[in-house]
C-alpha cells in the first residue's frame, strides 16, 4: 500500500503578497466567518439590523443639531442632515472595519493556535461582514433623497472607484493593526482614541474646502479625503472632485501593500504570541 503523504507547510519568509488560490481554498471557511461575524453583531438584539440604521442616523442627527445649527458649518448649500449623512455612511463602515479587524487575530487565538488556515481570512471576514450594515444604511441615503428631491448625476457610474478605494484603505490598514494588535496589546485600546481622532481628520461634518488652501495639498492624501467627497459628488450631481480623489487613491494602494506584506511577515508568530 502506498505511504500517506504528509504536506509539511513552512510559515512564510520575506514579504509576500496574497496566495489567491490558497485563499480560494478556504473559501467556505471566509463564509462561515463572516456569516458568523454578522450574527454575533445581531444575537439576542430587539432590534436586530435595524441598529445599522439607527446608530449612523442619530448620530448625523446629532452632528446637523451641533455643527449645522449651532456651529453654522458650511455644507455647501446642502441640507446639513444629507451632506453629513452622506460622508458618516461609508465613514462609519471604515471606522468600524478598522476596530474589528484590528482585534480579529485575537479574539480567534484559539484557532490560530490549534488549526492550520490562512490568517488573513479573519480580517477579511471582518470586513466583509460589516458590508452588510454599509448595504442596509443606503436605505436612509435613499429616503433623504427623496425626501429633499435630490437626483444623483453622472457621478454615480464612478462609484464602484470609490468603493475599492474605501476597501483597500480599510484592508490594507486594518491588516496592519491587526497583524501589529497579536504583538502589541495597547493597539487594542489605542484604537478606539485614533479613530475618534481620524473622525475630525476626514470632511464628515465639514467641507474640504473649509481647509485652508495651503493645507490641502497635504489633507488630501488621506485617503478618505478622496472617498467622502467622492460619494457627495455622486449622490449631489455634481463634479467629481478628482483632484482629491487620485491622490488618495494612490495611497489607498500603498496602505493595501504594505499592509498585506506586514501581515505576511509577521504571520509566522501569531501562534506563539496570539
């Protein structure tokens, strides 16, 4: 009878980009984690995926009562509700892939240390399963719309741009944080400060033109920059401000890479430190 074969698998070694078909291979493993990050979200909640609603809501609520009422920020001659809402919908979905891909390694020790499977499945379950609270918030994008007789332009057609921008700047980072949380723990609780801080470094209850002009060059390579004015742009019908958008972009690119390879060096360790 012939001898059983025994698949040695060697940790990485240098920097290395994704393994597409090894990832492909666990593909049912992606569902089943991401299927489970979504009802763990829910479990035992009245008010289920109603919370996806409700918390971007009250919150744009809140910031039109502060900033549009009291504090008289400029929205570019917009209803404040809708030009907040409509950067705070894919802020919210960038804020919150942040902080969960950045504990995913840990809160799944266990696994890693029992089982082999490619670790970069947890942070991309982590961010897949908050798509569906980004697809259920549309829901409130169309009713205020509606609501204020607003029609989308051209614009829109370039949506998907922005949607990959958005990803790969949630990904690449949230890789980073990640793969850097399984080492150092103070990550975990530095995390919830930092995106509190990037909330006001990003135009979500302000114009980036309310930046002064010789700051821009510099503001607009944060990536979110380009992303948030990006999607007024496209449900205002108005221009798509490219010049803040590519730059970003570009950049979205390098935090994808880099991210991806730290995350492929350090995957080595996470057994023996996670």
């Amino acid at each position: 009878m012939e001898a059983n074969k025994v698949k040695i698998i060697e940790p990485t070694s240098g920097w290395q980009l994704v393994d597409l078909k090894e990832l492909w291979r666990y593909k049912d493993l992606l569902y089943f984690l991401t299927l489970r990050g979504i009802k763990a979200r829910y479990a035992q909640s009245i008010m289920g995926v109603s919370w996806a609603i409700i918390q971007p809501l009250f919150t744009t609520i809140v910031f039109t009562i502060v900033f549009g009422g009291l504090a008289k920020v400029d929205s570019d001659g917009m209803p404040y509700i809708l030009f907040s809402y409509l950067a705070l919908w894919p802020w919210n979905y960038f804020s919150g892939t942040l902080t969960e891909s950045a504990n995913s390694l840990i809160q799944n020790a266990n696994m890693i240390t029992k089982v082999y499977f490619p670790r970069m499945v947890l942070p991309l379950s982590s961010i897949l399963s908050k798509l569906l609270d980004f697809i259920i918030a549309f829901v409130v994008v169309i009713g205020l719309l509606i609501y204020f007789k607003v029609s989308p332009g051209w614009g829109i057609l370039f949506l998907p741009i922005l949607i990959l921008q958005l990803l790969m700047t949630s990904l690449g980072i949230g890789m980073f944080l990640s793969a850097l949380a399984v080492k150092y723990r103070d990550v975990k609780h530095a995390l919830t400060f930092l995106v509190q801080l990037l909330l006001y470094a990003a135009p979500v209850v302000y114009s980036t033109t309310a930046v002064p002009e010789p700051y821009q060059k510099f503001y607009i390579l944060n990536p979110m920059v380009g992303v948030l004015e990006g999607f007024r742009a496209a449900f205002l019908d108005r221009p798509m401000p490219w010049e803040w958008i590519w730059p970003g972009f570009i950049l979205a690119i390098i935090f994808f890479l880099f991210g991806t390879l730290y995350f492929r060096r350090m995957e080595k360790i996470f057994a023996d430190v996670a």
